[in-house]
C-alpha cells in the first residue's frame, strides 16, 4: 500500500486535498484542514469534504497513518458517513509570516486562522 500512497510522513506534511482511504480501502473524502494540537505536538484530527460535499472531522486516534498521498483510517466507510462536522470553536493555527526573531523567541511565529 505504501507504494502507491508514497513514503510515510508526519501530519503536519499532509497537504489539502490529499485523498482519504477508509479501513476497507475505500476512498472517503479529502483533507480539508490539519486540526494540529500546536501545545502538545500532537493530531487533534483532520477534516475532511466528502464526495457529496459533506464536511466531517475525523480524530486522532481514527487515523491510521499518513502518506505523501494519501490518509488512511483505522474506521471503515460505514463509520466514517456516521462522523459529524467540527466544532465550531476548534482552534487552528498557521505560521505568523510577518512575525519577527523577537516574537519568534517568544513563541509568537503562530497565529489563530
């Protein structure tokens, strides 16, 4: 399976629009936001848009791993179309392009999207 998603990579490398393969193989959406917990270096989740334009998150822990191209999930399809929006106040964050090397060294390189 590896080679046709690619080589392993961690989250943060995840790209919108990368496709996302349920536990039974089947295509379930594409990423749409990394829901990235900045704090603790961790994956809250991702959210997704599906084929009929639904927007579902999936958690952390549903995810089983992440390619150059693809997602994979540890849920199948079924369970993945039971999966409901994110919450509206789940916080994400990008890089400060305008922040300089003083706010860098305070930990202000990040701001709230």
């Amino acid at each position: 399976m590896s080679d046709e998603h690619g080589s392993p990579v961690h989250y943060t490398a995840i790209e919108r629009g990368t496709p996302v393969y349920a536990s039974d193989g089947t295509a379930v959406g594409e990423v749409r936001q990394v829901v990235d917990n900045y704090r603790e270096h961790i994956l809250d989740g991702f959210v997704i848009e599906d084929a009929s334009g639904a927007i579902r998150f999936v958690d952390g822990p549903e995810v089983a791993r992440t390619f150059e191209r693809a997602v994979t999930l540890t849920i199948d399809a079924a369970t993945v179309a039971q999966l409901g929006p994110p919450d509206p106040g789940a916080a994400s964050f990008g890089a400060n392009l305008s922040s300089g090397r003083v706010s860098k060294l305070f930990g202000r390189a990040w701001k709230r999207k």
